[in-house]
C-alpha cells in the first residue's frame, strides 16, 4: 500500500469516526453486504451512492491514474 492509499483510508477511517448515528446504520449494512460478496470495504464505500464523501472518491479516481 503506497502513502496515497493509506491517506485515503484514513480519510474514510476519520469518516466512520465521525459518522451520525443514520450513516453509522447505512455503513453497517454496506459492510454487511461487503462481507457477503468478498470484496473491498473501501471500494464498496467508494462505489456508494449515499456515503462517499466526493472529494475521497476524486481523490481515489486521482490515484489510480
């Protein structure tokens, strides 16, 4: 994991943290949903509709260039 990366999950580990107690819900039923398919957390989070914060998934469309 490059520093970019790791910048980027602490932004999304900051975002939990502070998340209301509404998102805290929605976050758990992605990690659910996550853990079913097998997948990436951070790329489920990312590819969410209702929870990503813009500028991490700018920053992550940045980073994989």
């Amino acid at each position: 994991m490059n520093y970019a990366e790791r910048t980027l999950l602490d932004k999304l580990d900051n975002l939990v943290l502070n998340a209301s107690k509404k998102d805290l819900q929605k976050i758990q039923e992605l990690d659910v949903e996550n853990q079913l398919s097998d997948g990436s957390f951070y790329d489920s989070f990312l590819n969410s509709k209702t929870l990503v914060n813009q500028a991490i998934r700018k920053e992550s469309k940045d980073y994989s260039k």
